[in-house]
C-alpha cells in the first residue's frame, strides 16, 4: 500500500497505520482521512493480519482538523464532502484497533482514539476537544463517546471548557488501557495486538461486536446480541479446537473457521 500521508507496515500479524503530516502535527485533512480507512479496511479484509495500531508521531498523534481547510466552509461543503462522516467507517472494521497515542490527540484525533477499540499512551499523551475555542462542538462523536466513557460532568468539561487529561488521568479514568514509556508505547501496543491476533479470530469479532453493542442498547437489547454472538461460535471449528486443547492441557491450534 502506498500512501501520501500514512504510512503502513506489518509486524507479524499486526497491521501498522502511522499519520504522517508532521508539516501539521498530524491533523487530519480529507486525503489523511481517506487513506487512513483505506488502510484500516485494506488489513481487516487480508488474513494475514489479526489486530491493528494506529499510531502518529512520539509529539503528535494527530492535533485535530485541519483549520484552514474548514475555516471557509459552508455547512452545505461540510455535509458535503463528508469529511466528519468519514470517522464513521471505523464502525465497520471487524478486527481490533488500538490507538497508539503520544503527545497531542486533540479535536478529531481524541475523536478517532476513543473510537478505536483501546489506547496505550505514552507518558505524554493529552487528550482534549477544543473546538469551542474556535467557535464549534466536536462533531466526529466527541460528545457522545467522552460522555459514554466518562460520565456527563467530565464530559462536559472537556467539550465546553477545553479541559484536558493527561496520560496520568486518563489512566486513571479508564480512557485508556496502559500508559507507557515515550519509547516504549508503540512496542506495548504492538504487543498488545499481537496478543489479540494469537486469539481465536471468530470470537474475538464476536466479543468485539458485543462490547460495542453496550454503547448502542439497553440492557436487555445488549443481552441479546451478547447470545446471537455466543450461539453460533458453537459450530466453528475453532470453538471444537479450543475445548480439545484446552482438556488436552496444549495450546489451540486457530484457523479462523
């Protein structure tokens, strides 16, 4: 895959988008946002790869929205081009992202780390939603998802009176997963998604699918996607090879089947 603002690489069986408009500390503009789900939708069809990073630079993972491009839109452009609904497509990824943040994950960035399945941070890490400084709300799901994962009150700090966590904070939130190390964050999550590409691909999407569904239901409706994924794992292969290994005291064998 050959990009102009991201780069890719794959680790064993770990798929790796890294943002790369240091010019721009990372922000996003239209070709930045459609080569990074081209990627992420280009490792979740190969089969090779297990689990996914997204990662920026040791300074930036990604400092928002290009302002310039949006300082002269029209609501009529912005609807438009479909620059915000691009953050939409990582609904439709099956396998696991991890959001390898450093540094700055401001405005679209936080946006695009907290819909990812997990985050590890370096020690530097911020995350924050300034666009009231500018006169606008997050609109790529900043104030839906910071209030499903912190609670009204924080939320509303965050998005009204541009509070921002620390790494620290964060961790201590449940923001995100594991603070690390300036050079060692990417390796942790690496590590992290190799440790979730040697699981059994079936019930991973599964589990995924049903995590998610708690953010989208009521109790009750979640339940029920909780079974409708549960149920048919029971004529995989992988569910026969996992029970066997598991009485034979030997690691599975996966096959994804």
């Amino acid at each position: 895959m050959t990009y102009t603002t991201v780069l890719t690489e794959i680790r064993g069986r770990v798929g790796i988008v890294t943002l790369n408009r240091p010019q721009a500390m990372n922000a996003f503009n239209d070709t930045m946002l459609s080569e990074l789900f081209d990627a992420l939708e280009t490792f979740d069809k190969d089969e090779q790869v297990g689990a996914m990073v997204v990662t920026g630079s040791e300074k930036s993972f990604a400092a928002g929205a290009d302002i310039k491009v949006m300082s002269e839109s029209s609501p009529f452009e912005m609807i438009n081009t479909g620059r915000v609904d691009q953050f939409d497509r990582i609904q439709k990824i099956n396998k696991v992202v991890i959001a390898a943040v450093s540094g700055w994950a401001l405005g679209g960035g936080c946006e695009f780390a907290i819909s990812c399945d997990m985050i590890v941070a370096s020690e530097t890490a911020k995350f924050g939603q300034p666009e009231i400084n500018i006169g606008i709300i997050p609109g790529a799901g900043g104030t839906q998802r910071l209030a499903r994962l912190l609670g009204k009150h924080l939320a509303m700090e965050m998005v009204i009176n541009n509070r921002t966590l620390s790494a620290a904070e964060a961790l201590q939130f449940g923001f995100v997963n594991h603070v690390a190390s300036v050079d060692g964050y990417l390796d942790k999550a690496v590590a992290l998604a190799e440790e979730i590409a040697a699981r059994a691909p079936l019930a991973v999407r599964m589990a995924k699918d049903s995590v998610d569904a708690a953010f989208e239901t009521t109790l009750t409706e979640g339940l029920k996607a909780e079974r409708r994924n549960f149920y048919p794992l029971f004529s995989t292969e992988d569910q026969r090879e996992g029970m066997k290994a598991f009485i034979e005291k030997r690691k599975p064998n996966w096959k994804g089947k």
